[in-house]
C-alpha cells in the first residue's frame, strides 16, 4: 500500500460493517497499485469520517528502483490527507 502508508487509514475491503464512513479518526482508502518497469503508480478514493472525499493519483517513471518511488508517493499522499483535515 502506496497512498496509505503514511496516514489513519482503514482499507474499504477490511471494513465491510462501516462501507460508507470509516471510524472517527480514520479514513477509508480503496486503493490500487501498479508497476511496470521503471513506473511506480497508485490511485485511490479516500473518505473521510465527516463524509468528505477525494480521489489521489500519483504516477512516477525513470525510477532507478521501483522502491524509490515510495517515499514520494507515500509523502505526497500524506501532504493532502493533512490538508483536506
């Protein structure tokens, strides 16, 4: 997991008695990853306890290393769920 890494997330596959908000405290993040050669990407739609949501997409290329594209994708992800708070 990219976009939710950093932040409270609860992911919408693990919170089946809660679908449509998660728990205080928390946001609900589904999510889905994806790599190819030298590209890191991750899309989600994440939802917040008072009912706000947001869709984050974060694409990355000429990575020496796939793993190298973590920290950014995760870092970014962090930056906006901090602000939308």
């Amino acid at each position: 997991h990219l976009l939710p890494l950093l932040i409270p997330a609860v992911p919408s596959d693990k919170n089946a008695e809660s679908i449509f908000l998660p728990p205080s405290g928390m946001v609900l993040v589904g999510n889905k990853t994806g790599d190819l050669t030298d590209k890191l990407h991750d899309v989600g739609w994440f939802i917040l306890p008072d009912g706000r949501s947001y869709v984050l997409a974060i694409m990355t290329y000429n990575l020496p290393m796939l793993s190298d594209g973590l920290p950014t994708i995760s870092e970014i992800s962090r930056l906006i769920y901090k602000s939308m708070c």
